[in-house]
C-alpha cells in the first residue's frame, strides 16, 4: 500500500501543476499533504518530516549553490549592458560577405551569451530581440532565422560555465554518494561541477560546429535562403578588425578566466562565479553602459531568477523526501531493474521520460526531482556519473527544441513579430533536432566523448 502511495503523490503532483499552480508550491505542498496523509493512516514515518528542516539548512548551506546568483549577475549583466548587442552587429559584419555568415554569427553569439546565462528562456529571448528583425530585414527565411535562434539560445544547457551544469553536478554528487552507499563501498573521490564542465566541452563545441556546418550547407545549397550582407553596408564600417577584437576578447577573456580558474583548480565554482560577476560589472563600466539604471535592473533580474531557483529546490526537496518516505525509490529501482536489456534498457526509459517532462517542467525541476531518484540506480547499474550527466543536459536540451511544447519555442514565439506563423518556428528547429539526435547517439555509442578529457586533466 506504501508504495502505492508514492506513485498516487507523483500523479498528484502531476494533476496540480496541470492545473496551473506554481511549480515550488505544488511540489511542497502536495508532498507536505500526502505525508500528513500517511501519518494519519500509519504509512508514513514522521522521520522523514523531521528531516525536512535539515535538508533545507542543508541547501542554504551549501556552497556550490551560491555560484548560482553570481552566474545569473554575470549573465545578465553581459545582457543590459548592451555587450551581447555589440558583439553580434559586430559578428555579423565580420562573416557578412558569406552567405549564411549572419547565421553563423548568431550561433557563435548565442553561444558565448548561453555560456554566460544559463538560462534557455534568457537567451532565447535576447537573441529573439536582437537578431531576429536583423536576420528577416536582411532577407533571411523566417524558418531558417527562428531555427538558430532557437538552437543556440538552447546552448545554455550544455556549453560551460552555466547554471545547469552547476545545479546538475550538484545533484549528480550527491546520487554518485549515495550510489556508492547503496553498493556497500566508499570512496573519497566525487563528481564535481568541474568534471561536468570538462565533460560538456566536447559535445557542446561539436554541437556549435555542426549548428554551423548545417548553415554552411544551407548557403550552398539555398543561398537566397541565407543571404550576404550588402557589401555597401559592409564598407561603411571603419576599423573592422579593431571593433571586432574590442567586442570579441573582452567577454571571451571573461569566460576564459571564469571556466579556466575552475578547470585549473585555482577556484570553486562559487568563487570563480564571484570573479565572473565582478568581471562583467568591469566590462560594462568601460563599455560605459554601466549605471543605477543598469544596475538596478540587473539586480532586480538576477534576485528574480535565483528566488526562482531556490525555492523550486526547497519544494523539490521536500517531494522527494516525502517520495523515498513512501518507498517510492526502491519502486523505481525494482521497476528498472527489472526492465529488459539491462542498464542499457533502463537508461533508454529514463532518457525517454526526461525528454517527454523536458515539454513540461523545466531543468530546474527536472534536476531536482527526477535525477536524485533515478541516478542513484543508474549509477549502482555501472554507468559513468560524468557520462550520465552530460547525457541528461543534453536530452533536456533536446527535449526543449521538439515541437509542440519546448519552451525555447513558446519563449522565441513571445517576442517574434506577428508576421512568424508557430508553424515556421516549429519548422526551423527540425534540422536542429536531428543534429541534437544525431549527438546524442554518438554520445551514447562513444562515451569518451564526455569523459575523456575529464580524466586526461584530473587523472
């Protein structure tokens, strides 16, 4: 009956965030209901609700999660400071002799702006703002323009240094720990956000070549489709080279010493998203983009965002103590233990689910709730904690491209002109998935990819 109950609160939880509450307050409060519920009938142990409080000292106190503000300021700042908008009109003059170079810019741009962000929503809808009318204006097609906005504003997910990687190496830690508890052993080496990022290195820059490589070809084979900037429009920019370095290398050398004090082993994520967000304030100062107005709106932006995050983990945290109290993770083990094909069936079916509630929860969700019930199991079953980590950034990245429901495309359909039908943005991002299909297996088939270079730097 216990663990009848386990499966009656997930579809609880399901029925009151379809019926549109706020995501944190659904999950708390429908744990929090189902516990009392337990009580009374003598199903659930009060333990679990005593431990409810440490966990959230617990969240308060750690560490790694203060990176979280930080990289959300760091961003932001990158964004209001008109940084982002100066280094794609420059980008974009640079490869505009070719056809399909304002394309390639974007991707480029929407690259480095997701590798400062983090956030899928963020992103999306900065280069929706910046580059769309830009793109159409110069006689790109509409589904084209919409696809590599969609798909690079996604490059959040897996390109570091961003926000999911830190909250996923977070989460991946903690299950690695408690996978090798579950096996009986103990080791004092763990999975650190560092791992991660060296781990999505690979697969997230094979990601932006081929993002590229496919606009190459669509410039030979299209090129209307794609077309050059005027060369008029080109020749009346003065000191190209010079524009192009002075918007290019300064947040390039930022992100460099962010992501490079932390592979290095000179910084803790925390404190290398401290240098982050201290190097982005002195950016904009000699942009001279940097005010109270800028200031107050970066500010009022990043708060917003990180009370998002911690409270969704505070609800997030409560479900999924409530969950293991119903028995609810030794079902789940049973169940995939017990599927056919081993830990390779087992991993298809998670990937499957993640992919299919990337349409309706977003990763913060995502990582809080599914991964601490599932990647301990898949990590008793032998799989490599870094591998599955990149393996799920880059499901959900997926997952927020499909068509009907990824939120990159509803975020990209609020800020598009009304003359984009859905039907053109949901066409775009065809090409974009196979390419994301296409990495996601040859992830699967060489994991080395992912690990390789984490193990060739650490040892």
């Amino acid at each position: 009956m216990t663990e009848y109950l386990s499966l009656f609160l997930f579809l609880g939880a399901v029925i009151v965030l379809l019926m549109g509450y706020s995501v944190a307050f659904s999950l708390a409060g429908t744990g929090l209901l189902f516990a009392g519920i337990g009580t009374l009938t003598g199903d659930f142990d009060s333990v679990f609700l005593e431990a409810i409080p440490n966990r959230l000292f617990g969240i308060m106190n750690n560490e790694v999660l203060i990176a979280v503000p930080l990289f959300v300021f760091m961003g932001v700042m990158l964004e209001k400071s008109k940084i982002a908008e100066g280094l794609l009109d420059t980008m974009s003059i640079l490869f505009g002799s070719l056809n399909g170079g304002l394309g390639i810019s974007v991707t480029i741009v929407g690259m480095l702006l997701a590798a400062s962000t983090g956030i899928v929503g963020a992103t999306v809808v900065t280069m929706g703002l910046l580059s769309l009318p830009t793109m159409l204006r110069r006689g790109y097609d509409p589904q084209v323009a919409c696809g590599v906005i969609c798909a690079s504003g996604t490059l959040g997910q897996i390109i570091p240094p961003s926000i999911v990687l830190v909250l996923l190496g977070d989460v991946i830690s903690s299950a690695y720990q408690q996978s090798q508890i579950d096996l009986g052993m103990f080791s004092p080496e763990t999975v650190t956000v560092g791992d991660l990022f060296l781990g999505a290195l690979i697969p997230g820059l094979l990601l932006v070549v081929a993002y590229s490589l496919y606009i190459v070809g669509k410039a030979i084979v299209s090129p209307s489709s794609v077309p050059a900037i005027p060369k008029e429009e080109r020749d009346a920019v003065d000191n190209l080279w010079l524009k192009v370095l002075s918007a290019l290398v300064p947040p390039l050398m930022l992100i460099g010493l962010v992501l490079g004090s932390i592979l290095g082993g000179f910084a803790t994520p925390t404190e290398a998203a401290a240098v982050g967000a201290i190097g982005a304030v002195i950016l904009a100062l000699f942009k001279r983009n940097f005010n109270m107005k800028t200031l107050t709106a970066v500010m009022r932006s990043t708060t917003q965002v990180s009370s998002m995050v911690f409270i969704i983990l505070v609800g997030a945290s409560i479900f999924s103590l409530v969950f293991r109290g119903f028995g609810g993770d030794d079902m789940v083990r049973d169940f995939l233990t017990d599927l056919p094909g081993g830990v390779w069936g087992a991993l298809a079916v998670v990937m499957l689910v993640m992919f299919f509630l990337g349409f309706f929860l977003d990763f913060i969700e995502i990582t809080f709730v599914v991964v601490p019930i599932v990647a301990p199991i898949l990590l008793t079953m032998g799989l490599d904690p870094i591998w599955l980590g990149i393996m799920i950034a880059l499901n959900l990245q997926t997952s927020f491209l499909t068509p009907p429901f990824g939120f990159a495309l509803f975020y990209l359909r609020g800020v598009a002109p009304e003359s984009i039908s859905t039907g053109q943005i949901y066409r775009g991002v065809i090409p974009f998935i196979c390419i994301q299909l296409c990495m996601l297996g040859l992830l699967a088939a060489w994991p080395a990819l992912a690990t390789w270079l984490p193990h060739f730097v650490y040892g």
